[in-house]
C-alpha cells in the first residue's frame, strides 16, 4: 500500500464520520440542555445558539454578566433570547449582536459590571471566517455538539 492510498483512505473515513456525526446530530439526538465543562464554553454554547439558530426570530435580546445570565431561555417567552455571559460583560454581548448582523427589536442591557472591556478573544474564536461557515452548516462542528459534551447531556437526563 501506498502512502498516498493511506491518506486518502484516512481523508475519505474522516468526511464519513463527520457526516455520520453531524446526521446523528441533527435527526436522532435528542436535543439536551448545554452541559459543559467551563464557563467558557458554555458562553461559547449561548453565543453560537444566537448566531446559528435564533438571530432571526430574537426580538428581543438580554446581554449582560453573569446576574442576567441566571435567567434561563425556557422562562422566557418567544422572541425573548439571553445571551448573558458568565465573566464577561455586556459589551461582549452587544459585540455579537452587532457582528452576527442580528437586529432585535429591543436590548435588555444589565448592568452589573460596566468596567470590563469586551474579550476579542472570545468574539473573535465566534467569527472565525474560517469555521463559521463550517459552523452554520455543520452543527456537529459547534461547541455544544462536541461528543463529550453530548455523551454528559445523555448521561445527565438518564440519571
């Protein structure tokens, strides 16, 4: 065998798994309630949910720190969204609001903490001009759909 059937043997089994994974995603697993391990990856989860599946139909968007983030989406009522982020600030929120093109109706803007600065880390790790695309049409590829994060989401609603 060659090194070069080998690759593409490997390059053809990884595209396989990645739509075996990202069908599984979108048809047959249950969509659970964001487990992760960190506090940023579960802004990560708030944020991507804003920007891939809810811009459009948020009319209204709730940003702030880690105060608004306790109120959970499922309380809300539709067209309600939060995306408050735990150890950052309403800046970060707003800066999502405005790269992802959303345009709501209205902005709640808590504002516990006024004196930490946006994290351009973070937004920037959101737009990635070379993942987002991949993000928006692979949702296997978001941080909530990471195997780990799914495999604890099932165990969590079975025990």
């Amino acid at each position: 065998m060659s090194i070069r059937y080998l690759i593409s043997l490997s390059l053809l089994m990884l595209v396989l798994m990645l739509a075996a994974y990202d069908t599984a995603i979108r048809y047959f697993i249950p969509k659970n309630p964001a487990t992760t391990e960190s506090q940023w990856s579960l802004n990560t989860v708030w944020a991507q949910r804003y920007i891939y599946e809810r811009k459009e139909s948020a009319r209204v968007v709730i940003v702030g720190s880690s105060l608004a983030q306790r109120i959970v989406n499922s309380w809300l009522p539709t067209g309600f969204i939060n995306i408050a982020m735990a150890g950052q600030s309403s800046l970060d929120g707003l800066a999502i609001i405005t790269r992802s093109g959303g345009q709501p109706d209205l902005v709640l803007i808590e504002t516990n903490v006024l004196h930490v600065r946006e994290k351009a880390s973070f937004i920037d790790s959101l737009f990635n001009p070379l993942l987002r695309d991949a993000r928006e049409f692979m949702p296997s590829l978001r941080e909530e759909n990471r195997p780990i994060a799914e495999a604890k989401g099932a165990l969590t609603v079975a025990l």
